[in-house]
C-alpha cells in the first residue's frame, strides 16, 4: 500500500482488499493502467477544488430535479441520486464481450415469448416445465397468438451484470418490462463533462449521448403497418411513480409528449391524445405503466393509470405498446435460471454471458439445500424490483433465518436463491470520512430492439452500494451512481 500512501490524502486510508476484484487498483495497491490518467487527475485535485466538483454535482442534480423514491425511509421519500465523479472504465475488449452477451441474450428473448405466446415448443420439449411458465403472474394468455409489430416484445431491455472476484462477468438478472435508468447514465455524462472540461478528450470515451434519438428511431420502426408518420408518447403513472423524472426526461429529450392514462381515450380501436387544439391519434406508446394497470377492461378494474380499450386496440394492430404485455414473464427469476438452455435451445449457442448460480426453489432438490444454507445464500423473490424482499444470508439472526424459511415453504414458486457473490469493488468518495474507499458495484446494460437493429448503450448505469460491504446497489435500497465509460478501440 505504500503507492496509496504517497499519493493524494484521498486515498490515503484506502482499504485494498486482496479478496474482491478491484476495479481500480490492482494487487499490491498499484493503478490500473485503464485507471492512470483520471487517478492522476482525482489526486493532484485540491480537498477544496473536489468538493467544489462535488458539490456542484449535487446542486445540479437537484436544480434538475433528480431524485428517486425510497420508499421504506421513513424520513423522506424523495432523494437526490447520488453521484460519485470516479467514473467506471471499461476497456474496449470487455466491452465487446459484454455487449455481444446482452445482445445474444436480447435475441433468445424476443425468440422464447414469441415461442411461448404461439408453438410453445419449448414447454413441448420439456426445457422449461409448463407449470413454471403458466404461475408466473406476468404471463398474460391474452397475448397468446398475437403478433406484436416487427415481431418484437423486448423494445427496451436492462441486463444486469457483475464481476465477481474471478474478474469475470455474470449475468445477475434481466429486466424486461420497464427497466428504468438510463436517464442517470446520460446526467451522470453531463455532470462528468461540466465538472471536468476536457476529460473526456484525452480518454477516448464513447458517447452515450445519442441514446433517445436511438429510442426515438425504434419506437417510430415499429408504428403500426397502415402508420406513415408515426406520433409516438411516453406513458407514465405520474408524478408520484419513483422513476417519474426519467419519464419527463426522456418524453421531453425525444420531443415527444408525456402522458398519462387520463389524456388519452380510445374511439373506434383508435388511441387519441387529448390537446388544447382537439384529438390527435397516438401510434405508438412507450409505457411505463405496469401490465396489470394498463387497460382497467382487461385487467386491474380499479386500475386509474391505464386507458379503457387500450388492450383491444394493441390486439387489433391500431397501436404499439413498448415493451409488449407479457415479457414480464421472460424476467421472472425463475425463469431467469433457464436462460443458458434458452440461450442452446433458440440459438444453438453456448452463453456468452453466465448467469450466477441460481437454485430453484420449486426443485425438491435445490429447495433441500437453500433450507440447509439460508446463512450463505441471497434469498430474493422472482416477481419484485428495486431490491425489495431480498435477503442476505450472513446479515441474519438465527430468528431472522427461519422467517425466510418459513417464507420459503409457505410458497416456494415465488424464490429464488444465489451464492453471495463477490461483486467487484471501486473506489467511491464518502463524504463522512472524505476520502475514497472501495464500494461494491454493479451494471445495467441497456438494449434497443428495433425492425432495423440491436443496439446497446456504450456505457450503462453502474450502481454502487454506499454502505460499506452491503451488496445491494438498487437506489431504492439507498446506493448511487458512476459515470461509466467505454474505451474506443
């Protein structure tokens, strides 16, 4: 450690572990060499000059209206997201690597819902047992023979990814529905340019900046067939859902409207905007209403975020919902342990990305060894988001340990369980005592499903668990953010 201990008194009290993968620091406390130049640039900051970049960092986030729900602090519900300016560096070979797992993965998807809404072959085959499939609350029979424009279900998709201590990359979970984020990664790139003018210059990062015209051109390639020029909206619960700025922000970067259930009406199988100068059709809906909110007819009848009819007009081609109902079903963590098969079944591909080892719950087996090791697993529930319900084994009590098992028993189709896995580390500044020590991160990957194309943002959203040695990075359950940056080739 005597490198550290030479260097800026930021880094002075860093605690190296030889246990975790260090994503800046290598054995024996030496830089990276991915890491040398914004290292040199963090250390010769004076204390004062940082703060001053952190500060304004925050002041930004805030004037901008960044934040985010926790919902069980008791204190406050709205928070700033927190943003840390060490960003995260990819080199250009890693990225390769990951980008054409989360495309393979993205492609096995979109194969497996248009397979288990048509054919079913692969419940046929006995890949995935049916009951698995038919339990899940996000499969939907009314999607059942329904062809969604260009063939797509997946429009949007986030992928969670970590490293573990090996330095290899394993897929934690896939998010399908509505993953939300991607507003963070493109304000964490502005805040990062604003604070430190000309960085990026000498670093040869990728821009992640064109991502809502890249949004927007997907959207508008998957318009109905009798559509020319397609008017397209975002669809949000409203201002009081926890992801509302990234609903407001996306709709307002796109130049498109933001909308909820109460404006729009459907007349004729045709979905109308309500404007000041009278109706105007809507083509194609990014939503990020919930498949049960969507369409009170079909589902929740007291549901007020969704627009009666909504659902017949998707089913009858008169407009397109982003993503499909019923991919949630392709992002329920049981499922998620069948994506390796998914994966050789579709594709004749061994994964490029490996999942971490997942026991099924609904498997006498598996079940058998969960109950035996609760102290040494993660125990989550398929069907939640956010961090929600998940519990680490060697945090319990002994109390603690039998309510999860109990919980376990009393419906096993509903868990899941994992190793605790080593996430890899990075340097993150902590206020109380300033200075940087290593937090646990992770990834989201973002993917684009177009008529036209695969595309994944350069970058994504690298989360960072605050508290030190917790593992759980999701801001709802109080962690924050890096800038993440791809190195070009």
């Amino acid at each position: 450690m005597e490198f550290l201990q030479e260097s800026s008194s930021f880094f002075n009290d860093y605690e190296f572990s030889e246990r975790l993968y260090d994503e800046v620091f290598e054995s024996q406390g030496q830089v990276r060499p991915l890491y040398e130049n914004i290292f040199q640039l963090i250390k010769n900051l004076s204390p004062e000059a940082f703060n001053k970049l952190f500060e304004d960092a925050k002041t930004s986030f805030f004037n901008q209206g960044i934040t985010f729900a926790v919902y069980s602090d008791k204190k406050a519900t709205e928070k700033i997201f927190p943003f840390d300016l060490f960003p995260r560096i990819i080199s250009a070979p890693e990225w390769n690597h990951i980008e054409k797992g989360v495309m393979q993965r993205t492609v096995a998807v979109n194969t497996f819902l248009h397979d288990l809404y048509h054919d079913k072959k692969i419940l046929k085959d006995k890949i995935i047992p049916e009951e698995l499939i038919l339990s899940s609350k996000n499969y939907l029979p009314q999607m059942e023979g329904f062809d969604p424009s260009g063939g797509i279900y997946t429009h949007i998709s986030g992928t969670d990814i970590i490293r573990h201590s090996d330095g290899e990359y394993y897929v934690l979970e896939d998010n399908l529905r509505c993953p939300s984020g991607v507003s963070y990664v493109i304000n964490n790139r502005r805040a990062m340019k604003h604070g430190l003018i000309g960085v990026f210059d000498r670093n040869r990062t990728c821009s992640i900046l064109d991502y809502t015209e890249e949004l927007l051109e997907m959207l508008e390639t998957v318009k109905p067939k009798s559509v020319d020029v397609p008017t397209c909206v975002v669809l949000t619960p409203g201002p009081f859902n926890s992801a509302y700025y990234e609903h407001a922000f996306l709709a307002q970067r796109m130049g498109i409207e933001l909308v909820e259930g109460q404006d729009l009406y459907v007349e004729n199988d045709f979905v109308y905007m309500k404007t000041i100068h009278g109706p105007v059709k809507v083509d194609v809906i990014y939503r990020r209403v919930d498949d049960e909110f969507l369409d009170p007819k079909v589902f929740r009848p007291d549901s007020l975020l969704g627009v009666p009819g909504l659902f017949r007009s998707y089913l009858v081609g008169k407009v397109t919902l982003a993503n499909a109902p019923g991919t949630g079903v392709a992002d329920d963590k049981a499922i998620y342990t069948y994506m390796p098969e998914i994966i050789k079944y579709y594709l004749n591909e061994d994964p490029i990305l490996k999942n971490v080892r997942t026991y099924r719950c609904h498997q006498m087996e598996d079940l058998q060894y969960v109950l035996e090791n609760v102290d040494k697993l993660v125990v989550k529930p398929v069907d939640e988001a956010g961090g929600y319900g998940i519990t680490i084994g060697n945090t319990l009590t002994k109390d603690e340990i039998e309510g999860v098992k109990k919980n376990i028993l009393a419906n096993r189709r509903k868990y899941i369980a994992q190793p605790i896995m080593s996430l890899s580390v990075h340097a993150t500044y902590i206020e109380e005592n300033e200075g940087f020590q290593p937090r646990h991160v992770d990834l989201r990957t973002f993917t684009l499903s177009s008529r036209k194309k695969l595309f994944v943002l350069k970058g994504g959203l690298t989360r960072v668990a605050l508290r030190k040695g917790n593992l759980i990075v999701n801001s709802s359950q109080g962690g924050g953010s890096k800038d993440t940056w791809v190195i070009k080739e």
